[in-house]
C-alpha cells in the first residue's frame, strides 16, 4: 500500500553551527522556502545533543567544523540517539574526504559550503519526506504484526477449545452414567473456562439435584459447598437457574451487578452465595436434548476477573449440546438395559418347581453386569406327570433379544401344555422368528417313570446325561436353529437313560473358553460331570461351572440347568407338597410312578390313589383356611401290605360345603383300617389295607 | 401347575355327549362342571357323560356327576353315564353308590338306548 507523503505540518528542524551568521541567515532562507516549520538552533554539538535528547526532530543539519565536539562526532551521537532522525551535515568547499566520511558516518546528505539554498531546502525536503515514508512504513509494520499477533491469539485460543471440546467429549462418551458424565464436566471447567461451576440435572418425577460443585481453589470448594448445603435445590428453585430450566434459553451475564441482582426476585440463594466468593460474572447453559431440557450448567469467574463474552458463551453453549446429548443417551441405553434386564429375570425362574421324587439345579451367570444376553431355561410338569425342560439361546442383547425370549418362553409353555410333541413344538417356535433374528434352543421331555427323554434341538449345544456310575452321553441329533431356514424341518429324537442319571443342560458360553475349542469345551464338561455324578445337584452345577471354564469364563453369558430323577424306594414313599390343589395331579404321578416300582396291580394302584387323594383334598380344603401349609405322604410297602399316612400342621374345622363326608367314607371303603387323629399341632389320617396279589 | 380340563362334545341322535379327557379332581373340578353345565340346552332330551377318556375321578367328580344328575331331573332331563368294564374308576363309581341314581352304560350306544325308552 503506497500512501502519499502527508503535507509537511510544522515540523521542528536543529540546526547546529559555530558560525552566528549563519545561524541567524539559514532559518530565514528555510522559513521564506518552506511552509510550516520552525527552526531551533544551538551554536554547538554539546548543546543540540542536550536537545537531541529531549526533542525528536524532524531533521538536524550540522556544521562539520567545530570546537569541541565537531559535527561527526554529533552524527554519531545521533545516529545513537535518533537513528530514524536524518541528518545533514555542512561541509567547506572542496573538503571531499569529510563529505565521504560524513555518508559513511550514517548523514543522509552533505552541503556544501558556499551553501547553494536552493539546493539545501531541495535536500532537507527529501529527508524529512524519506522520514515520512519511513515512519509510515514502520506503522503499517507494526499494523501488520499487531495483526499477525492477534491472529495467532485467535488460533491458540480456538485451539485451545477445540482442545478443550475434544477432552469434553472423550469423557462424554467415556461414560453411560449421566450423573457421572456432569461431574466430570464440571471438574473439566475449572479453571479453563470458570473459577466455579454447579451442575444439575432434571430428573424424570420434575425433581432437580444439584450434581456437582467444583472451585478452582480447593479451601472455597469446602465452603461454597458447606454454604449451598443449607439450600437443597429442590427445595427452593432458586434464580437465575430456575428461569434457564424452565425456559431452556441460555444466559450469559458478563459483570453481576447489584442491580441485576435486584431484579431476579427473591429466591436468588445460589446466587448469593456464589457472590459471596466474589463472582463477576456468569453464563448458565441448559442442558437440552430432543426438546427437554435435561439439567443446567453454570459457570462463573471470579479470582480470574474474567469476563465472560459472546464467543464465551458459544464454546459453552457447544459444550452443554454435546453434554445433553450425552446424557440423554445414558438415559436411554440405562433404560434399555433396565428394561432388558427386568424382562430376563422375569423369564428365568425364581427357582426351580420343586418336583417330588427329582432334583434340579440351575445357575445363570451373566458375562457382564450391563449388557443383557440372550440365555434362558425353563422347567415345568408336564400333564402326564412328565417334566418339560428347555435351554435356549437368542442372539444379540437388549430388548428386542429379552422380548423375543418373553414370546419363545411362554409359546413352547403353552404348546408343551397342550401336549404336542417336541418337534410340533419347535416347528411352531420356528413361526415366530422374525428375518433377521435367531435362536437355539433345545426342548426336552423327560418321563421319570421310564427315564426316557424325548427331545428336539434346533441348533443347540447337546445335552448330557451322566449315569449314577459315570457313564456319560451327550444326546446327539438336531437341526439348524430357529431362524437359520426359511422351511425348517425338525424332528424328534428319544433316549433311554441309565436310572438314576443326571441331565445337564447348558448354553454355549459354558463350553466356549477364550483359547479353546468347543470340542475341547464338550470334552471337559464330559470329565467334570462324570467325575462325582452322585453328589449333591447343587454342588455338581457349581463344580461344573467352575472345572469347565476353569474360572475365567469367556465374553458369553452362561446358563446350566441339571436334572435328576431319584430312584424311587419300592417300600418306602415321602413328599410334602404345598396344601394347594394344583399339588395333586403332582402327587398323583409320583405315587403312580413308585406303586409302578413297587409292581402293585392297577385296581390297587387306582384305589389307593384315590384315597390318598382324597385325604389330601380334605387338607387343602378344610386344615388352613386361607394361610400356607403343607401335606405330607408317606407310604410303606410290604409283600402283603400297604400303609399310608397323610399330614398336615393346621386346625380342621368342621367340614362344610357340598362334599362333607364323602370322601372319609370314601377312604374307609377303599382302604379298610383307616383312623383319623386330630392334635392340636395338626391332623394325621392313617390308612391301611392289604395288597391284592397280582393276578394278570 | 394347574391342569384345565379338556372336555369334548359331541352329539348324538340329538343327545349332547360330553367327554372329559384326563383326570378329574379338586383342582379342576370347577373348570370341569362349568364346561358340563353348558353343553346342555334346554331343548335336549339330556347329557351322556362319556367317561372312557377319563383317568382320574374321585369324590369330587362324584358329587360333581350327582349334582349334574340332579340338575337335570329337575328339568325333565335324562342323564347317562359311559363306563368301559375295565376302566379303573368303575370302583369309585360303585363304592359311592352313584350308579343307584344314573344308568351306568359300558357303551355309547347303549347309553343312547336309555334315551329312546
């Protein structure tokens, strides 16, 4: 940029000579020349330089020839002094060499005596224009660089929040725990960008809690702390953080006036106590995200004198939209995940039915406390005194997987009920796979009067039976899983226990250990459940558990369910069962199952259970009323003979209803000796008869 | 568990027969009896009760079969009961005197015999 020299405005010229006279002609030739400039003169080098020093000059024009100090010598102390200042130096006639030494010393011009005055106020001219250009040039320097400086403050600082952005949203999406997430922003604030910061959130019943509150110094942390204890926020919805809740617009204040302060109303207690650690001025930002308002952040300074500003509040507000981003999404993965959670405990037993003359066991262990996996298991009797068992696996985690566990579980219970055979009942799950999802799943029916199972697999890890003596088989055969094919096809297969054998059924994370195969998996859970296959249920699912995964489970949830059927004594018989009449058809199979064993003819079998039941009827209907109990049976069986007694522990009363009466007689025509002792701790019917001896 | 009982109606000559499956006792008596006393209309000569599908019965079923016999006396109606000679509830039946109050019939086609007469 070329910019015309300005109009020379007076300007202050020194001129330094021995000589009075001309000390007195040159400033009147210049003024008659030149517009607007004042001629100061000294008449020697130790005066002007005493000038020099006080005044800038415009120019300075000097006798060489001098006493004292000569003009050289002057220049030199000038070019010290004034560098900018140009200098023009005098010089006699024909003195070349002092000229050459002038030019050299640094003088911007040399005149020459007789001095020429044309040519004099021609030069001084040029010399005072060349330090118009100069000067001019050294502003736009410095424009220029002031300019550079700044940009790069620019820089720095938007590096700076970018910077700082990043760190806010590693730690943003580091967490799923909202509350966590505002206390690690606040902790990021100071001092960055506040010497305070409070955080609050929303929560869903419209409740507000103050989250976290950081100082720059940690001795005011303490106090603003024990200071804001005496107003919980609820409790008082204080200003100004209640209007940015309610209204979801930020606020940026950036000097706290007393009389700002005035105006927000009454309840300005934060505020308050915020001012009495000398805050000077605040941004609060909402935190919003999908149109609710989630919480506010508020910052504010004080040691540090800042002022907050627009571009403040931009970076903030920036801030607070990926920070309620963040949150919202906690919100809603801690709601998927409770949701899926609540969905699975709920498919999984509580615990298992407690089936008279079987034990089982089950254990669950979920990979990790967040996510939800798709394993499940369920057991139940089965109408003709069978028992229904089911390992399945849905792939994938969180809802929909619990959801489509929820339709799978109560399908198979109901077609199971309903009584069709294993594959009818896969084949009918298969239904109701949707594209795209898929589960394995294994359904057993096992029948403890002949230790028989009927199965069907769709695509699940083989079930394995274990005999008393440690044999062990896994039962093979199978399809694909629900879900693999469009038009699957699944079949039934059968096995016939060893009496006595234990069923283990399981989910792949049992077998699949990080490092092996599964087939080493299978090979394991084959040694450790053969190694004690009489032991405690209980104890042999924990065994197992821990021998086949070598306690370091892999990245999969594990489910184990175990199943067994004692041996029935053919003399000896005991169950207690809950007094309710679903106990019954219970009670019924197993008394059926052990007669079977004690080989005693149908009409006696029959005739006995009838009485047995009826003496068990008499105790849910009349013992308890509307309280819990139980019944006991017991039975003993001889070549000849067969005893039965019936228990409870409550008070009869008197029989009432329809049925009074029919059924005692009932038992004293079918078993003969029957005698009915009521105690105060409860009733016994004991019933007795000979056996018919075996005529078919 | 509770076990819903499975009771299928046909008809015959115009004589509703009512067959209950499985086994019949206080834990489902009442489910039982509703279905019964819903298969008859009141323009029906009466009710068979097929019994052969039935494995359990014990005084409940009784008082249930004597209540249902009862009902329809009161209406005018016949009621008959279908037992096969070797079914084993045949001694509960007998023991409890229920065969005094309605015709015990080993077939179906004799029980619609009782009908014509």
């Amino acid at each position: 940029m070329i910019v015309a020299p300005e109009r020379v405005s007076t300007k202050l010229i020194l001129l330094v000579d021995d000589d009075p006279v001309l000390l007195q002609a040159l400033p009147e030739a210049l003024r008659l020349r030149m517009e607007e400039v004042n001629v100061e003169t000294c008449d020697s080098a130790e005066r002007a330089l005493q000038r020099i020093t006080e005044v800038d000059y415009e120019a300075i024009v000097t006798d060489i020839k001098m006493p004292g100090t000569d003009g050289l010598a002057l220049l030199a102390q000038i070019k010290a002094l004034r560098p900018d200042t140009p200098t023009l130096l005098i010089t006699g006639h024909g003195e070349h060499d002092l000229a050459v030494q002038a030019l050299r010393g640094g003088a911007y011009d040399f005149i020459q005596k007789p001095i020429d005055r044309e040519y004099f106020v021609a030069s001084l001219i040029r010399a005072m224009q060349a330090r118009q250009y100069k000067r001019q040039l050294d502003d736009q320097q410095h424009t220029l660089e002031r300019h550079a400086s700044d940009l790069e403050r620019t820089i720095q600082e938007r590096t700076r929040e970018l910077q700082f952005l990043a760190d806010a949203s590693r730690i943003l999406t580091a967490s799923l725990d909202s509350e966590a997430t505002l206390k690690s922003i606040a902790r990021l604030a100071v001092p960055r960008l506040a010497d305070m910061c409070m955080t609050f959130l929303a929560e869903s019943d419209g409740q507000v809690r103050r989250v976290e509150v950081v100082h720059s110094d940690p001795a005011k942390e303490q106090r603003l702390r024990k200071l804001l204890e005496r107003y919980p926020f609820n409790a008082v919805v204080s200003e100004p953080t209640a209007t940015v809740l309610r209204t979801g617009q930020a606020l940026l204040v950036p000097e706290i006036s007393e009389e700002w302060a005035r105006g927000l109303g009454p309840h300005t207690e934060e505020l308050s106590v915020a001012r009495t650690l000398g805050s000077v001025s605040l941004i609060i930002v909402p935190l919003v995200a999908r149109g609710r308002t989630l919480g506010v952040i508020a910052f504010l300074t004080a040691e540090s004198n800042r002022q907050y500003t627009r571009d403040d509040l931009a970076l903030v507000e920036e801030l607070a939209r990926r920070a309620a981003l963040a949150i919202d999404n906690a919100r809603l993965y801690e709601q998927e995940r409770r949701i899926a959670e609540t969905l699975q405990r709920s498919l999984l037993p509580q615990r298992l039915p407690p089936i008279p003359g079987l034990a089982s066991a089950a254990r669950y262990l979920a990979a990790s406390p967040e996510a939800v996996g798709g394993d499940w298991y369920d057991l139940f009797v089965l109408p003709r005194g069978t028992v229904g068992l089911v390992m399945g696996d849905v792939a994938g985690r969180g809802v929909r997987v619990a959801a489509l566990m929820a339709e799978l579980r109560s399908a198979l219970r109901a077609y199971a009920v309903e009584g069709y055979s294993p594959a009818e009942v896969v084949q009918r799950l298969a239904m109701l796979i949707e594209p795209g999802e898929m589960a394995t799943l294994v359904y057993l029916i096992f029948d403890p009067a002949t230790q028989t199972v009927r199965f069907t697999n769709a695509g699940h890890p083989p079930p394995l039976a274990v005999a008393p003596d440690g044999r062990a088989a896994y039962l093979e055969g199978g399809a694909p899983p629900l879900g693999a094919l469009r038009m699957p096809s699944y079949h039934e297969q059968s096995a016939q226990l060893w009496p006595g054998s234990t069923l283990l059924l399981y989910t792949d994370g049992l077998i699949e250990v990080r490092g092996a195969s599964i087939d080493d998996g299978l090979a394991r859970l084959h040694r450790a459940a053969a190694a004690d296959p009489n032991e405690d249920l209980d104890e042999l699912v924990d065994r197992v558990l821990g021998e086949v995964t070598r306690g370091r489970p892999g990245g999969d949830d594990i489910a184990l369910l175990a199943l067994r059927a004692e041996i029935p004594d053919p003399t000896r018989f005991h169950v207690r069962l809950p007094a309710v009449p679903s106990s019954l058809p219970m009670l019924r199979h197993t008394l059926r199952r052990w007669m079977e064993a004690a080989q005693t003819n149908d009409e006696d079998a029959y005739e006995i259970l009838v009485a047995c039941c009826e003496a068990c009827s008499n105790v849910i209907e009349h013992a308890y009323g509307a309280a819990d109990g139980d019944v006991e049976v017991r039975g003993h069986m001889t070549e000849h003979e067969v005893e039965m007694t019936v228990r409870d522990w409550g008070r009869w009363r008197p029989p009432r209803g329809m049925n009074r009466g029919r059924g005692l007689r009932l038992i004293e025509e079918l078993m003969r000796h029957v005698t009915v002792t009521p105690r105060p701790d409860g009733t016994t019917v004991h019933m007795q008869r000979t056996r018919r001896q075996v005529t078919t | 568990m509770t076990v819903t009982a499975m009771v299928k109606v046909i008809e015959r000559n115009g004589v509703p027969v009512a067959a209950p499956e499985g086994e019949i006792d206080l834990a489902n008596v009442a489910d039982c009896r509703a279905q019964l006393i819903s298969v008859v209309p009141n323009t029906a000569p009466g009710l068979i009760l097929d019994l052969s599908q039935t494995t359990y019965l014990d005084s409940r079923g009784v008082h249930l079969i004597l209540e249902l016999a009862e009902r329809l006396r009161t209406s005018q109606q016949q009621m008959a009961l279908v037992l096969p000679e070797r079914s084993v509830i045949r001694r509960v039946l007998l023991l409890t005197q229920v065969d005094k109050t309605v015709p015990l019939c080993r077939t179906l086609d004799e029980a619609l015999q009782q009908f014509r007469s």
